[in-house]
C-alpha cells in the first residue's frame, strides 16, 4: 500500500455560458486533486448560477499548491463561494500558493465571495489573483484574511503571506497590488499598515460607473471604530465605467464578512442589475 503525499497538487476549472432561454449553466467542469465544486444551484432562478468551490482536506499545509480559473461567458451569471473558511497551516520549511485566475466576457456577470483565509503560526502562503473583465462585464468581489489565531494575544508571531492582486479591463492592468506580510514586520502595528489589526480585507466592485449619491450613500456604510474600520476609493475607467475598493480592518473574520456582505448587497443592484441573494451556504 502506497503512501499518502504529504502535499497536494489541485487545480479546477470552471466554465459558465449563458443558454438561448437566458439560464446560466456550468458548461465544463474540471478538476484534478482535491478541488471540486459538487451540485450548481439556482435560488435566484434559471440567470444566476450558484456554485461552491469544495476543498476536502482539512486545510493548506506547506509545499501544497492550489489553482482555480473560473470563466464567465458572454451573458452569463456566476455566483461562486466556499462552504467556510480555507485555513493555512504551518510550512514546515515549505511555502504553500494558490493562484487564482478570472474572466468575465463582455455582458458577463460574477459575484466572488470565498469566505476568510485563516494563516496559522509559522504559515508560509502566497495568494495571487488576476481577473480579467471585458468592457461591458461587471463583476464584484473580496478576500478576507486572518492572521493567526485572534482569541491569542499575540495571535499569530511567526509568519509570511504575501497577498498580490490585478484586475485587468480588455487586457489592461487598472489595478495592481503587491505586498508581503511578515509576523514581526512593522507593517502590521503601523498606524499606515494594519494598526496592529489581525483581520484585513478588500472588496473590489466593477461596472457602470457609480453616481456621487450612489456612492455618498455606500461611504454611509463604512464604520470607523476601534475594531473595525473601512475605506473607500473610486476610479473612474472608460466608457461611464468604473472600479470601487472597499479596504477593512477589523478585529474579528465574521464582523469583517457582514460588513463586507451589506456593502455587496448595496452595490449588487447597481452594478450587476439584480438584488441581493445571499448562498444558502451562508445560513447553515
């Protein structure tokens, strides 16, 4: 009897299109390891394709490597999360990467909502994302991450992440991100970095430009408090289109989720011209 591998290699492949009677379907599905999604679900109706991206291992560990790469076809609507938090655990010597790839086609629609990212003690994890949206696409989408354990005082000394994110539009880069996290960095109690937060986010919202009411009203929303705290940035982009980032720092993953899902819920009717539907995922 052969030997489990101490590290896993996963990749999976998602394709949506969108049929001649307006329903969205996951045309092609494939995966190797354990990477998979199961059953797409329609609560929204036959437009909107839900479907949630399944990771059976207990979690990362050092030397795993994950890559997912989701397209979203012309017409169509995606909805994708994961059943609960991805968890990081300790290298062992071995850095562990996900890469993350997307594209939404023109007249496309997606909503990307994994919940958090746990990096426990000596973790050693990089996560890259690149989405690709076509002039006419709209998309909305966030990644929270933990650092180590908050219920510890220190929650999380030895460490590394390195985060790096582009959002590119017809093949142009309009946002780019780099930046590595170490446990004893002074980026992490910087008044000007984390300010001493265990949980940072970022939620990214593309589509027809926000009027200044629409976005006056999602400034409204954003708290400024001693456990959490949020950011706005709006630019404007080519053809009355245009790229919201929402930045959080809070002290607790499920304060920063909710916050981060009544903002989705406010942009999702402007944007992707459909109300808000949280996943059933979410009340079990």
């Amino acid at each position: 009897m052969s030997a489990l591998p101490d590290t896993w290699h996963a990749s999976l492949m998602l394709s949506f299109t969108s049929q001649v009677a307006g329903k969205t379907v996951l045309s092609k599905r494939r995966h190797e390891g354990p990477l998979l999604v199961q059953k797409a679900l329609y609560p929204e109706g036959p437009a909107v394709c839900h479907a949630a991206i399944l990771h059976p291992p207990s979690g990362i560990a050092g030397g795993d490597e994950l890559s997912i790469d989701v397209h979203v076809g012309v017409g169509a609507h995606a909805l994708l999360t994961t059943p609960g938090a991805t968890r990081w655990y300790k290298s062992n010597g071995r850095s562990s990467v996900q890469h993350t790839h997307i594209r939404v086609e023109k007249g496309a629609r997606l909503d990307w909502l994994p919940q958090e990212n746990i990096f426990f003690e000596q973790a050693d994890a990089a996560l890259h994302s690149h989405v690709h949206i076509a002039g006419g696409g709209s998309a909305i989408g966030w990644e929270i991450n933990q650092l180590g354990r908050v219920e510890k005082t220190t929650h999380w000394d030895e460490g590394r992440v390195m985060l790096a994110s582009t959002l590119y539009l017809d093949g142009t880069p309009i946002w780019l991100e780099s930046g590595e996290l170490l446990a004893e960095g002074s980026l992490r109690h910087s008044d000007t970095g984390l300010a001493g937060f265990p949980v940072l986010a970022t939620l990214w919202a593309f589509g027809e430009e926000l009027t200044g009411e629409q976005t006056d009203d999602l400034a409204g929303l954003l708290p400024w408090s001693a456990t959490l705290r949020a950011g706005l940035t709006c630019m404007r982009q080519a053809d009355a289109q245009g790229l919201t980032l929402v930045r959080v720092l809070g002290e607790h993953a499920q304060d920063v989720r909710q916050l981060l899902t009544r903002l989705w819920a406010h942009l999702r009717p402007a944007l992707l011209r459909i109300p808000a539907v949280p996943p059933r995922l979410w009340s079990t």
